[in-house]
C-alpha cells in the first residue's frame, strides 16, 4: 500500500510541476528595430504605414519627444504587450521628409 501511495505522489508531483511549466507565460526577448516616423501630441512615432510605437519614458525617450511634430529616426528596443508596441530609444535623428 505504501508503494502505491509513493507512486501517485510521484505522479501528482510531475502532473503539477508540467502543469507549472505550461502555464508560464514564454516572455518574448525585445528586439531592436530603425524606423522612421512622426512624434505626435500622444507621445508616439507614427509610421508612413500607420504603425504606431509608443516611447518608453526614459531619458532618450524624453529626448526625442522635444522633437514633437518632426519626422525622426529612431533606434531601440521594441517590446510588443497586448499588441501595443513600446520601443525603448537608443538613438535617433531628425529626418527630412
């Protein structure tokens, strides 16, 4: 009886740890992208195609939003939530249109 009892622990154990294991969202690694677009009033870079990426608020982010109304390019890290996109400014420069 006691063998029995060891075993559907084991089972038990491997059941959670697998159902564990699957139910953990896969965090998916930013990646690094150039585009170019417009900053508008929203605190976004809209692109010629309409994409629109959020800027992270971080120091090279507020930079280039004083370029508000401007076409930029910009550099950086884009991370995709709940498909908004927010990309993280690396380096940027002022475009002409």
């Amino acid at each position: 009886m006691k063998k029995f009892f060891s075993k559907i622990s084991i089972v038990f154990v491997v059941v959670f740890v697998f159902s564990v294991f699957l139910s953990t969202p896969v965090i998916a690694e930013p990646k690094t992208v150039t585009i170019v677009g417009e900053i508008n009033d929203q605190y976004q870079i809209v692109t010629k195609d309409g994409t629109i990426y959020e800027i992270a608020d971080t120091e090279m982010g507020d930079e280039v939003l004083k370029l508000m109304g401007e076409v930029v390019e910009v550099t950086g890290d884009v991370e995709e939530e709940d498909g908004v996109k927010v990309i993280d400014v690396k380096s940027f420069k002022p475009k002409a249109e």
